[in-house]
C-alpha cells in the first residue's frame, strides 16, 4: 500500500507518501516565520498559510519521490485536534483526492500519530506509556495496542511548549523559544532561580504550567530590567528543569500505577528538548525498562507521522466515510471509525 498522509493542525504544512512502513517522500512548510511577528500561531493566517502552500507541496512530494499519482491508493489526514481552520483545509485537500483515486481516506488522532511516529524507525511494543508534549499538548496515554489508547492526564491550562514559548518571548527570545531555551540551558545553572515544578501536590497525573509560565514571564521581566544577558542561560536552565520535573514525576506515578508498563514514549515539539530526554531516559534505565522518541525531525510536527498511522489503521480495517468531521481543540475526538472485515 502506499499512504499519503496530510498534516495540517496547526502552522506547519506537512505532507508524506509511506509504503510498508517506509518513508518514500516528504514535504514541510513551516509558517513559523509568519506568526513570529504575532508572537504565537494566528489561525486565520494558519489556514490561509495552509491553502496556498499545501498544492505545490504534494506536487513536490510526487516529484521527490518517483510516484505517480494513480499508485496511491490510501489517503490519512489530520482529523484533530488542531484550528478548525487549518484541519479544513487537509481534510479538504485529503478526501478530494481520495474520492478522486477511489482509495481509502482516513482521519487520524494528530496526538497519538505523534507517538506512533516512534514506530517509523523502531518496533513497537506494547503496553507502553505515551507522552505527547508539544506547544499545544501536554498528555500521557497507556496505550495497549495501535488503536488502543487510553488518556490518563492532560494539561488542565497550558501546554508545556506554551510555557518555553510565552517566557522565553519575555526573555527576548524569538518565537517558537524552545529550542533555544534547550540550547541555552545547557550552559546554566538549574539551581539559580528558584522556579517550582507546578502541580505536583495532588493524586493525579494531570498537568498544569499556566502557573509556571506567568512566574517565568515574571521573573524574566524583573530580570530584564537590569539587563539580562549574563542571567539568560541560568533562567533557561531553572525554566526547563522545572518543566522536566513535573513531567518526569507524572511519568514515574504513572508506571507506578501501571506496573505491567515499562516502556515510555514521548514525541511532539518538546520531546526534542535535550534535557527532558535525558531525564526521561536516565527515569526508564534505573528501572530497567525502555525510553524511546522519534528522531528530532519526526518529533515536531511533520506528514510522515500521520501517514504512518494512516498505514498502519488501515491495514487493520480502519477506514472513514468521506462525511467525517473534523475535530476542533477542546471537543472529544469521536470513536467511530469504520472497520473492514477482512475474508480468508
Ligand atoms: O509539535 P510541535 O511542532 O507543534 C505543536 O505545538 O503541535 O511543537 C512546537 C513546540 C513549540 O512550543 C516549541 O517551542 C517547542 O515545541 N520546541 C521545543 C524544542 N524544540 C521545539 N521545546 C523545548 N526544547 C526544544 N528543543
Ligand atoms: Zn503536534
């Protein structure tokens, strides 16, 4: 089979074409220059940004990758949660072509195609905890199979990428500031301002850093006012182990609650953060178990996870009509895929 999948939920424009679980092609846009200005994603824009690009993107993406465009015979796109907006115009883009190859169509979960992002360069085992962490999300699942996930703790305000994002755009660092809150880290000292790991002190494994970010934002506004260039990488460090703790110590509550789990996942933008990876590591390798996070690329969001999941659902008999909504931020993601029965 060969996949094409469409990503489409937020501000980066990502396509890909996937046979037997390998990548054959792939095309990204990202809008982030675009937003800068605004200091975070404008969803007008987003979906404006996603029309005009997402046509010349799959013509690349058949150039790049040899195939033409009758051997493609299933179709993944987004479904949610994202801005409606910019889910539109994938969807749009996904069903037309699929009604026009008479091919399968698919919506798929844009967060646990995140995690299943894993399964491009290794095999999967499961049970297994998964962690999508990115400027929109903040969720940890126990999944007992690729269509089997089950949601034990979701940020209750903002996401961790939010957080990195709104202090560091505080500290005078360009948007999205994640990564360089990570690089700059790396040369600080976590011990230097005393920043709390948020919501700990409860029986939950939600998370919670609308908190941290406006003491962040606080801190980095104090700090700036006598000039804060020799403090920036001791901010960036407390910042980030902060963040590190409240989602390593969810993580460990989690596998204590789950002792049959003891293989943990995490993808989305943050996963690419260095110290949170290690944390999470050095967390799975004292309890003998296992850490593993897609390359950094498929980390962020890209096509090839989404047509990875696409492959793998509709290898399974997972299908949808055409009329499948799309799924907006903050409404349940329906259950209702169709499912193919398969005769011997
Ligand atoms: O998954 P993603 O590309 O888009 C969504 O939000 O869905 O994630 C983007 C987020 C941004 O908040 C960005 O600052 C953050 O990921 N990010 C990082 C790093 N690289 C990207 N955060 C911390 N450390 C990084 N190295
Ligand atoms: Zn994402």
């Amino acid at each position: 089979m060969i996949c094409l999948g469409i990503e489409t939920s937020c501000d980066d424009t990502g396509l890909a074409l996937v046979q037997d679980g390998r990548i054959l092609g792939e095309t990204l846009s990202s809008q982030a220059p675009a937003h800068a200005v605004f200091g975070g994603v404008v969803p007008e824009l987003a979906s404006r940004e996603h029309e005009r690009h997402i046509g010349r993107l799959f013509d690349a993406l058949l150039q790049q990758s040899g195939v033409a465009l009758q051997e493609i015979n299933a179709v993944a796109a987004t479904r949610g949660p994202g801005l409606l907006g910019s889910l539109l115009v994938g969807a749009s883009f996904a069903k037309t072509l699929a009604a026009m190859l008479n091919c399968a169509f698919i919506g798929i979960n844009h967060l646990h195609a995140h995690i299943l992002a894993v399964g491009i360069s290794e095999a999967m085992q499961f049970p297994a905890l998964g962690l999508v962490a990115s400027g929109g999300h903040t969720e940890i699942y126990r999944m007992d199979g690729y269509d089997k996930f089950t949601r034990l703790g979701r940020t209750l305000d903002d996401a961790a990428g939010e957080a990195f994002d709104k202090a560091g755009a505080a500290a005078g660092l360009a948007y999205p500031a994640g990564r360089a809150i990570d690089q700059l880290a790396a040369r600080g000292s976590r011990g230097r301002f005393a920043l709390p790991a948020p919501y700990l002190a409860n029986d939950n494994l939600d998370f919670s850093f609308s908190g941290l970010k406006t003491a962040a934002v606080t801190l980095a506004r104090e700090l700036r006012k006598n000039g804060m260039e020799n403090d920036l990488p001791d901010f960036c460090a407390s910042l980030n182990w902060a963040v590190c703790r409240a989602i390593a110590e969810k993580c460990r509550r989690a596998l204590e609650d789950n002792p049959d789990i003891n293989t943990l996942y995490m993808a989305g933008g943050v996963a690419a953060n260095s110290m949170l990876r290690e944390t999470l590591n050095s967390l799975m390798r004292k309890r003998g178990g296992k850490f593993a996070s897609p390359p950094l690329r498929l980390c962020m969001d890209n096509g090839a996870m989404i047509a990875h999941a696409g492959e793998i659902l509709i290898n399974m008999g997972y299908y949808h009509e055409l009329d499948a909504e799309a799924i907006p931020r903050g409404r349940k993601m329906p259950d209702d895929y169709k499912k193919r029965t398969f005769t011997a």
